[in-house]
C-alpha cells in the first residue's frame, strides 16, 4: 500500500512568495541548541547516561563525570564565545533551550534573553518524544514551558523536539496554548501553516555544528564555514525567497579550534546584502501577517 498521509510534492515549481521584510531574498535562522544539563545521566536520575560527545562511549553502571563534562563546557564556556560572537556583528538568533538545562542553570536562558535573542523550547530533556505516554509529554512541554518563564520572565513561542516527535506532539503544543510555531519538520525551504495560527518552520541536520561529531563529515572549521556559506549561497542566486536554518550547540561550535566557522559565517553574511537574519519568532510572525494581508 502506498503511504497515505505523507506530502511529498509541497509547494512544487511555484512556492509562495514570502515577501521578506526589506525585500530579502534569504531569511537566515541561526538556532543555538541549549542542552548543556538535559542529556541523559544517571547522577540526574535518568535511567542510563548520554553516549554521544566527542566520541560515541556508553558508561552503564555509574554516572560518567566524562560526559557530564563535555557537556558543561558549553554551560560554562562556549555560550559567552557565541554571544560575543553575535553581539560583534549584531545578529541575533533563536536558543532552543531544554527545561531541564534551564532549570538547573537559569543564566543559559537568561543571558542570551537580556541580549535581545529568542528563548525557545527544546523539550525538557535532550530526548525523543517517539512513542512518549500522552500524559508525559503533557507534563514535559508544560515543565519546559514553566522552566523558561521562570528564567526570562517570558514565556516559549517555539517548539522543537530532538529527533523525532510523538504523534501527539502537535496536538499537544495546541492544547498547552501560547505557541506560535514548531520546527519539528526538515522537508521545504520555506514555512507552511499547521492551523491558521500555528507555523511550522523547517529546520535541517545539514548545515549544523553537529556534523563535527564522530562520522558526521565535519572535522576543519572551514568544513563547516564553507558549507554554510554555499547553501547561504547557493540560495541567494536561486530563484525566490528561501529561508535557511543554521544549527548550532554550545558545547560543539563553542570550542576554540570550531569557534572561527562561526565568526566566518557571520561576516560572510554581515558583508553580504539582501539577507534577513532574524529570530524564529520573527519569521513565523512574519508568515502569519503575510497570510492575513494575502487577498
């Protein structure tokens, strides 16, 4: 039987016009991922501990103070090398952020809020949500929620699970009320609706930091630099307003011998016109008013 609730055609040959504000030809989302606290970890109380890192190790048994500590480098160092990073140049990005990280270290949401970027939710701990009790993942999206409120004095607009999301994720962030996008989709160029109020905006394990992991083909700075800048690119020569998603984490593009990608990426954009580097919120704002002015 062929699959019947998938989209596979999208917007084809004639995607929407976005209209970017100033004419942009490209809406560039930068997203730092906030999970520094969130992994998995028996001393958290979890039932194993995190395997991925620098290197792919599961230690069963114990908790493992190795992991924790790759983890905490992005907590206790690389955040202030991104944010200085984006202050120098005046852009501003969207922090997915887990509850838990949050809860346990208020400054990895507080710092980059009082610096003018998003806040936005990340699940509670670094994990997927597939096949997740209905009841759970109530609590978690309502736990992540409260934790970042309680942060920044402002509540999350966007969503975004790690992996893959439940068959409830959706339904869910509408009955929990008060968001305006989710990101848990990597198929299009371009945002769609979920309902009239509701955007989902694409995002994609491609251009992202994480591909500096084990196997993941990024190894130089320049690896990651270089395929951003061609996608950034590569789209602004395309025809039509696109929208592209660059991902990054506190503890992997934070460290010293990765932190000059991100530098390059920034002043490449700096220098080039026609680019409209905003928050998530911002572009899925942006889709929703183009929605209601569209005749």
């Amino acid at each position: 039987m062929p699959p019947t609730n998938r989209d596979l055609v999208g917007y084809g040959r004639n995607p929407p016009d976005p209209r970017w504000p100033g004419g942009a030809k490209l809406a560039l989302s930068f997203v730092v991922n906030v999970e520094e606290g969130a992994e998995l970890s028996l001393a958290s109380g979890d039932a194993r501990n995190e395997s991925v890192h620098e290197i792919r190790e599961e230690v069963t048994g114990q908790p493992d103070p190795c992991m924790e500590t790759h983890y905490a480098y992005g907590a206790r160092v690389g955040i202030w090398r991104i944010l200085d990073a984006f202050e120098k140049h005046g852009m501003r990005a969207t922090f997915s952020s887990c509850g838990r990280a949050v809860a346990h270290s208020p400054h990895l949401a507080r710092a980059p809020h009082e610096a003018g970027h998003e806040i936005s939710a990340h699940g509670w701990r670094w994990e997927s949500h597939a096949n997740m009790p209905e009841d759970t993942e109530r609590a978690v999206i309502a736990a992540t929620v409260a934790a970042i409120r309680d942060a920044t004095g402002e509540r999350p607009v966007g969503w975004h699970t790690r992996s893959a999301s439940s068959m409830n994720t959706r339904r869910l962030l509408l009955e929990e009320g008060g968001f305006l996008y989710d990101s848990d989709v990597y198929d299009d160029d371009l945002p769609r609706f979920h309902t009239a109020n509701h955007v989902i905006l694409p995002y994609g394990f491609d251009v992202n930091d994480m591909r500096f992991s084990p196997g993941g083909g990024f190894v130089q700075a320049e690896d990651f630099s270089r395929y951003a800048i061609g996608a950034i690119n590569w789209l602004m020569e395309e025809p039509g307003a696109k929208m592209l998603s660059i991902g990054l984490h506190l503890r992997i593009i934070g460290r010293p011998g990765r932190m000059r990608a991100l530098a390059d990426i920034l002043a490449h954009v700096a220098k080039r016109p026609g680019i409209w580097v905003a928050p998530r919120r911002e572009i899925a704002a942006h889709w929703l008013k183009r929605a209601q002015e569209t005749p």
